[in-house]
C-alpha cells in the first residue's frame, strides 16, 4: 500500500512541476548562504531560500546546518509577511533581500546578556513598547540562566514586525523567543 501511495504522490508532482523550459520569467527561486562563527560556537551555515510561481506567493526557508550540514534549526515562511522580504518583484531582487536576511552586521543583540530583564513575579521579560515572548518552554529560570551565560545569538526577521533570536546554549542552538519591533 505504501508503494502505491509513493507511486502516486510522485505522480502528482511531476505532472504539477513545470520542466525549465515552460517555467515562468517571474519564478521567485533563489538563495543566499553564510556562516555565523561566533566566539564560544561552531561555525554554522545559514541557508535561505525562496520558491514560488512569482514573489507575492513565494515561500522561504530559513535553514540552520551544523559543520557535518545536519540541520539543527529550520523555519518555512510566506515571503511576503516578512519585512526584509517583502514587495520584491523578482526573483533577481529576492536574492538581494535574501542575502540582507542572512547576514549578520545588521543584528543588534550578539550575545543572550543582550536579552531583556525578565522580573521576578513579572509574566515575561520586560523591555518597554516592544516587548520580548520567550519560546513556550522557556521558563523564567531557564531565560534568566541562558542570558547569564551570554551565550552566542543571532536574532533574524521572522515578521513584519518581530525577529526571533537564537542563542548557541550548552552546546546546541536553541531558540529563545520572540523580540518584536516597530515596524
């Protein structure tokens, strides 16, 4: 039975693929790749990439591989609902958004000791208007020891109006949360 599925289910996206010759001139395929090297954390890859029958409906990913190309973070995103993404028109203009989307000089918190102060009795960190949302298994005690060990991170734009950050913590890449922003 599973062979029949499998057989199927290949079927179906070959006959939904378009070969290279008949895919269209507004196509949003592309890609940018770096590496984050932080001190205190391996050197890690970040892969990004875009496909789509145009830009508007584009999807993108936001990969994370180890030195052994292993993932150890992955997201899948509308384009178009991330602010560093959004509006290109082509897939020539998604490439240079994707390359601003991977790299690291426009960031601004390099290390969890940058995280916000989450009070005692308080329901999250505090950080003004613009608050921060710990991941749902990120308890107080957690934050509060991941930011005192000023952890290596990098936070990148995941909205129209937030980035998530990632910190290299005991020895794996764990997501912390959620900083929002004006947008």
């Amino acid at each position: 039975m599973r062979i029949v599925v499998l057989a199927a289910a290949l079927a179906l996206a070959a006959a939904c693929t378009p070969d290279a010759a008949n895919q269209s001139a507004a196509s949003c395929a592309a890609s940018a790749s770096t590496t984050w090297q932080a001190e205190g954390a391996p050197a890690l890859t970040i892969d990004a990439n875009t496909s789509g029958p145009d830009c508007a409906n584009a999807v993108a990913t936001y990969v994370v591989r180890a030195a052994d190309h292993s993932v150890i973070w992955a997201e899948i995103y509308h384009a178009d609902q991330v602010m560093v993404l959004a509006g290109a028109a082509n897939g020539a203009e998604m490439q240079t958004k994707l390359g601003e989307w991977v790299a690291f000089d426009n960031h601004t918190m390099a290390s969890t000791s940058a995280l916000p102060e989450w009070p005692a009795n308080a329901e999250t960190p505090q950080n003004g208007e613009f608050p921060f949302y710990p991941e749902d298994d990120v308890t107080r005690e957690i934050y509060t020891a991941i930011r005192a060990a000023n952890a290596p991170m990098f936070c990148y734009a995941q909205g129209m109006e937030s980035q998530r950050c990632l910190a290299w913590y005991q020895n794996t890449l764990v997501s912390v949360g959620v900083q929002t922003f004006p947008g």
